[in-house]
C-alpha cells in the first residue's frame, strides 16, 4: 500500500465516522460492547440464583488429610539430642493431664486426651476449636 493508498483510506474512514455521527448512527463497535456488557450483567444476575448455583461439597468429602497428635514441644541443641540413648526422657513443655492437640494438615482443629480400647491407642475430642476461632489464628 502506498503513502497515498494510506491517506485516501484514513480520508474514508474519518469521513465516514462524521457522517455516522451526524446522523446519529450506531457505531458497530459501541454496539457490539454495550451488548457484551448486557450479556455479562444478565450472567451476573442469573448467578446469584441460589438454585442454579448449589455448590457440592461432597467433590471434598474423599480429600485425604493428615492428622497429628502434639503431646508438646521440646527444644534442644543438636549435642544433648545426640547424647540421647534408649531410655532418655525428654521434657515437654505441658504438663501431665493436659490435653493433646489434634492439627490436621498443620492446622489445631481440636484438644483431646489419649484413650486406650482394644490396646490400640485413639483421641477423645474434649473440645472443638470452632472456624472463628481457627481464622483468628491464621490472622
């Protein structure tokens, strides 16, 4: 396209968008975007319909997760952990008679206290942290 090329299209363009606002002609493309805007706010609308956007939370029911059991913490230097040997006693920071805590993935979900049926050892939950409380926490 040549320089002339070039200016006679810009000539018919301009030209063009004069005699569409002269008029009170619609512009294509501010018609194309009021429509789109149109559509999203519609889509916006019919989202906040509690029926057609029902969440299922049983996808999150099979989600493995970690449970631990903290009895207590201890801190020690790498020289008294390597002077360990088999019947050591390490001092944690809680008392006897406390309840342990129960964290899953990391996170403290409830206190509990250690039980024993059928020689195998379990937890029962003496108190649930509550979700306020947990993002409290996080904060």
């Amino acid at each position: 396209m040549s320089g002339q090329d070039d200016l006679s299209a810009w000539g018919d363009a301009m030209a063009e968008q004069a005699a569409a606002s002269e008029t009170g002609g619609v512009d294509d493309w501010a018609q194309a975007l009021s429509e789109q805007e149109a559509a999203a706010l519609d889509s916006l609308e019919a989202d906040k319909e509690p029926s057609k956007n029902k969440v299922d939370l049983d996808v999150l029911l099979d989600i493995p997760v970690t449970l631990q059991l903290e009895i207590g913490r201890a801190k020690v230097s790498i020289r008294n952990l390597l002077s360990y040997t088999q019947g050591s006693v390490i001092e944690m920071d809680r008392l006897a008679g406390e309840p342990l805590d129960l964290l899953a993935n990391g996170t403290l979900i409830a206190h509990g206290e250690v039980v024993v049926i059928n020689d195998k050892f379990g937890v029962r939950l003496t108190d649930v942290v509550s979700p306020q409380e947990r993002i409290k926490k996080l904060k």
